[in-house]
C-alpha cells in the first residue's frame, strides 16, 4: 500500500497513518504546530490501532518510516526543529490514544474476571454458561478441581507484590496447566486440576516463603462446574477450624481432617459431651482452661507424661499432679485407654465450640 509520499508502507500500519505525509508538509512550509482536532485524530487513531491488535512497536516504526519517506524536500534548516516537533506531537498522541485503549481493554478484562471468579466461588451463575466462560481462563470444569486458600496477616489483593509473586512462581514453574490465581475477601486462592497436587503444594510453599502467610488450607479434589465452589468451601471451613482448634500446622488439608466437621455436625450432642465429661474441671483452681490445656498436650504427645510436660514447660511430677487433679474432677482417667477416647473427643469439641470461654 502506498503513502501519500508515493512509497510503499508496512500493511499492518499504514492505515492507521491517515493524513501524517500532509501534516508533515504543512508543518515544513508554515511552521504551524498540530492543531488540537488533528492531535484528536491522531489519538482516536492510536485507541484503533490498539482495538485491532496491533502493536506499538510496528505502529511507531510505520510512523518513523512515513516520516523518512515523505520528508517535504528542500527543508530549509531553520524548519527542521518544526518538523520534528510535530513528529513528536504526533507520534505522542497516537500513543496517548493506544494506552487509553489498552488501559480500557485491560479494565474491561479484569471486570469480566473478577465477575467470573465471584460466579465460580458462589455458585450465582447457570453452570453451563459458567462453563463456557471458564474456558477463556483456562479451566475445564468438566474434570475435577482441587483448591488452596491462603490466609495472611494483611489481605491478598489483585494488584499487591505478594500475589504477583506466587503467581510468577507458579507460572514459570507449571506453564499455563488450567491454573487460576485470585484474591477473594483478602485470601490468596489458587484453583488447581484435582490430580495435580504438586500445584497446591507449591502454592502453599511460594505464599509461606514470599508473603506473610500465616496459613494455607487445601480443599479435596471435587469434579465438575460446581466442584470448585465445593472445594473453595471446604477450604475455608478448613481455616476456621485450624484456627478454632489452635493448630500449629502452616497447611492443612481438609482430607486429613474430615474427623472434625463430623464431630462438629451435631453440636447439642457434641456440647452435651463436652459438659459432662470436661463441665467439673470448672470447679479447679484457676478454672477449666489450664487443665483443658494439659489434657491436649498430653494427648498431642501421645500421652507421653514427659514429651507433655515439655510442651507445658512444666516439671513431669507438676503435669502428673495435673492429670491427677482431672481424674478426681471428672472421674475419668486420662492414661486410661477406656476414658482417653471420650477425654479426648471432648477436649476436641471444647475447642471446636470455643469452650469454656463460651457458655453452651
């Protein structure tokens, strides 16, 4: 395609140069700087230049090589500064109106993201069309979904330095293997295939070592368009209950605690437990919480008297005088194999009630 200069432009640009070689001109022969419509024109260029898909790059070398082949021969000197003042004039607003576009483009595209992951994480959408629209961010709901959910002491956004440095990591480490990155309420969340577990594991190592996680929990693989919103569920509930039972572990996983949401389902049967296996260490001096806290440790350490009484930092002779002082209160024996099951499932649902320090 020709130029107004009569010489060849590159195709992809040269629509997009619209009346420059005239401008160009013009500017030699009167000295006149850009007028604002045609600085309009060249910015309403650029943002469809931008809209087609062409690049900057390509865009500011057709301009340059417009510039070189319709230079005005026999520029006096004293019009060159002109020229190229215009040059600069036009090239800037074309740009101008390039970034406004982009600018608008990525908006739009992390408007319809966010709109997507509020559908996917609610389940509000119809599950076919949520479907479809998962495809243009690389998830097939067809197969199962597994997903991790970090926790910080800060919240996660879209746009900090944290979440852009696990994304990185995960990115450069996995490809693009239908691998979905966002933020939700101020937690990091990664939704993975379901039976690739190095995925989330990497997840919860990259947000352990680069943000200020506290912890990460891992939700069980579930299949189809509604499986994420299940696991993403999970996950959360998961959270809760580490941060309920006091957990030390930096990642758990809702596979390994499935014990837990069953106890926690009948919660009248579960505080009836808790009231009348743990209710008369209420009676102790100081109140139940000290002896509710030896009767974990001890059963953290296997119901080792030694390995407890390190975790206390107590003397093994002041934690046997402990488990002593809890027998008599209750009537049960905690070295007992016939007691420790009820102890220990009551001590459980204390924790996941919240009890003593909340009457039930």
């Amino acid at each position: 395609m020709r130029n107004e200069g009569g010489t060849v432009s590159e195709p992809d640009t040269a629509g997009f140069l619209g009346g420059y070689a005239r401008t160009l001109t013009e500017v030699s022969a009167t000295g006149r700087r850009l007028t604002r419509e045609e600085l309009e024109e060249r910015r309403a260029l650029g943002e469809r230049a931008a809209e087609a898909g062409h690049s900057l790059r390509a865009l500011v070398r057709g301009h340059l090589a417009a510039t070189r082949a319709s230079w005005p021969s026999g520029t006096p000197g004293s019009a060159v500064g002109g020229v190229l003042a215009a040059v600069e004039q036009a090239v800037d607003a074309f740009a101008e109106g390039y970034e406004r576009a982009q600018r608008l483009a990525v908006r739009q595209e992390e408007a319809a993201r966010r709109e997507f992951i509020d559908d996917l994480l609610y389940g509000r959408s119809d599950l076919g069309r949520l479907a479809e629209r998962a495809e243009r961010f690389g998830l097939v709901l067809s197969h199962a979904h597994a997903v991790a959910v970090a926790e910080g002491t800060d919240a996660y956004d879209d746009a900090s330095p944290a979440t852009r440095r696990v994304e990185t990591a995960l990115m450069a480490r996995f490809d693009q293997r239908h691998i979905l990155l966002a933020t939700k309420n101020g937690k990091l969340i990664c939704i993975a295939p379901g039976d690739e577990d190095e995925i989330l594991d990497r997840f919860a190592e990259r947000a352990r070592s680069t943000t200020d996680c506290v912890r990460v929990a891992i939700g069980r693989p579930r299949p189809g368009p509604g499986g994420v919103v299940q696991s993403y569920e999970e996950a959360l509930n998961m959270l809760d209950l580490a941060e309920r039972l006091g957990l030390d572990a930096p990642v758990v996983r809702a596979a390994d605690l499935l014990v837990y949401p069953v106890l926690a389902r009948d919660r009248q049967a579960m505080a009836d437990l808790v009231l009348s296996a743990l209710g008369p260490l209420r009676e102790a001096r100081g109140g139940a919480e000290p002896l509710l806290r030896t009767l974990e440790a001890y059963f953290e350490s296997g119901c080792t008297a030694a390995a407890a009484a390190r975790r206390l930092a107590l003397s093994v002779r002041a934690l046997t005088y402990r488990l002593d002082r809890i027998h008599q209160l209750t009537g049960a024996n905690p070295a007992d194999p016939v007691h420790r099951y009820t102890l220990q499932t009551a001590v459980i649902g204390a924790r996941l009630l919240g009890w003593p320090k909340e009457e039930l």
